[in-house]
C-alpha cells in the first residue's frame, strides 16, 4: 500500500495517528485504482470518492480532514462535495408534530419513556446536539417565570401535545414523583394524568422541587418504565430513541415471551449469537443516524421557511 504522503526533500514528514494513516492510505490506493493523481482535491473527484466509499458524514468528514492535512499540514481547506444519498429503505419519516403527537404520555408504563423522548424530540428541534441533550442536568432548568433549557426559554404552543413547555413539565413531573426511588409514585402521576377529558397544557401546573435531586436531567429508561437516575443516556440509545420515534408505526413488534423461555441470568455473560444480533442492531442504528439527521434538518428548516 502506497501510504506515503507528498513532502519536499530535506522536509520531516509529518507525524500522524494510525487513524489519519489509514485515511490517507485509502485516498492513495483508491487515486491508485481509478487512475487519479492523490494531489487533485477537486469537488468532482472528492465526491466520487466519497460515493465510491460511502461512510457516516463523520467519517466522510475526518477523511477529508486527513487528506488535507496529509497534503498541506492542516486539516481544514477541502470543500465538502455534495453527493446523493441513497434514499432510505422503509417507511418515511414523520414530521416533528407527527412524531410528538404520536406519544402517549399518560399511560404506565411506556407514559414515563414517552414523557422523556418528548422533551428529546423538543430539543432536537431547538437545535440541541445529541451530546449536549446526554449531558443535561437539572440545574441548568429554570421553570419560572418562563421555561428555560440551557439558557434558550421555549415557547409555548396552543396545542397541548405540540407545547415544548409542556414537555419539559411532564418529564420534571415524572423525576418528581420519582425523588423517593419510587415507581409506584409514577405509576400514580400517569394514572391521575388520564382523568381530563381534554388535552391540557401541563406547563400551567406548579411543580414540586423534587426533579432537582436527579444527577441528570435525561437518564436511562428500561423497558418497564424504571428509571436508573444515575446513568446517562448513552448515544446510540438516543440514536435509536429518534429512530423510533420518526418511524411510523411499531419498527420492532413485541414479540410474547413463552413460559418456557429461559431468562438470563443476572452477570452472565451473552452468547455468540446473542453479540451477533447486538452487533446487527448496532449497525442497523449506526446507519439510519445520517438518514435521521437529515430529516431533523429539513424539519428545523421547514420552521424558518
């Protein structure tokens, strides 16, 4: 493999990590294979290469970096070429409202998962990173006078189910009722939540305190509706919380568990098939990220048109 990078003579090569090694090797191999010269970076060539070897827009975007600086010593200059991506196989997306719509937040226990991908999905909407969304925690939330996330204050909506205001007070709602450890106390908000004939706007309720007591603002949820206050949310699952949530209808039907099915035991460590399957479900999430971020953009573009 002709990995070498161009440099004059008496220059030191520059010292790069295997990563931009291998970024670099494949850019000279593939100019290799289709007869190009590695020094012409033109917009054309650029996006042939990228559709030839498709990847992530992260991925794409690092080795554009790489091969950069591999020919100039800095890792900025190359223009992003615009290439077609390959349509999405299966259903479309739904729109922002649809997605919100679609949750329902006042049934136990899928109510309290619905509560928190709300807020997500507002979010996202505002314009929050999936990193900056993980990292939240609740003394960056004000609630009065009006309801601040991270110092941008959302507004209100006259649909109660589209009302980023009352997103934020359902979730804070749902760490309230569970400031003594108790699942039992949610179980009780979403059952009290069900008596209203009517949709209404939460956000105009008073909220207790007790949200503040949790390490951070979005944690893990499983699939029972209990919350582990002191885990993060992790990327991939807000990945595949978005995915699910743009999907129309169920993307994974529940499937019955039978009586004589043997449940894991606790510490035990999973098969070879049982990694195989994580490992396609990885993948499956890895690979509707790009497609979903896309849809995200032209949603939040449809709100400045």
């Amino acid at each position: 493999m002709a990995t070498e990078s161009p440099v004059t003579l008496g220059e030191t090569p520059p010292r790069r990590s295997p990563v931009a090694e291998r970024d670099w090797g494949l850019w000279v191999d593939w100019c290799a294979a289709t007869g190009r010269d590695p020094h012409d970076t033109g917009g054309e060539v650029l996006a042939v290469f990228l559709r030839d070897l498709p990847a992530t827009i992260a991925v794409q975007d690092r080795r554009l970096r790489n091969i950069h600086r591999a020919l100039t010593g800095r890792g900025v200059g190359l223009p992003r070429p615009t290439t077609t991506v390959r349509p999405r196989v299966g259903p479309e997306w739904l729109s922002y409202s649809e997605a919100l719509a679609a949750l329902r937040h006042e049934w136990w226990p899928e109510g309290v998962a619905a509560r928190r991908d709300a807020l997500i999905l507002v979010l996202i909407a505002y314009g929050f990173t999936r990193s900056r969304i993980r990292h939240l925690q609740p003394r960056q939330i004000a609630t009065f006078p009006e309801f601040v996330v991270d110092g941008l204050a959302l507004a209100g909506h006259r649909d109660p189910a589209l009302c980023a205001q009352c997103a934020v007070a359902r979730w804070l709602a749902v760490l309230d009722a569970y400031r003594h450890r108790s699942g039992r106390d949610i179980e009780e908000l979403l059952t009290e939540s069900r008596v209203h004939a009517h949709p209404r706007h939460d956000c105009h309720d008073l909220l207790s305190d007790g949200w503040r007591t949790n390490p951070w603002l979005i944690p893990a949820i499983d699939q029972h509706g209990a919350i582990a206050p002191g885990r993060p949310l992790t990327g991939r699952a807000l990945t595949g919380i978005l995915t699910r949530r743009f999907t129309p209808g169920p993307t994974e039907p529940a499937q019955p568990i039978s009586a004589e099915t043997a449940q894991p035991e606790p510490g035990r460590l999973p098969t070879h098939i049982e990694q195989d399957d994580l490992a396609r479900l990885y993948d499956r999430i890895d690979a509707e990220a790009d497609s979903l971020n896309a849809r995200i953009e032209a949603v939040l573009r449809s709100f400045t048109a």
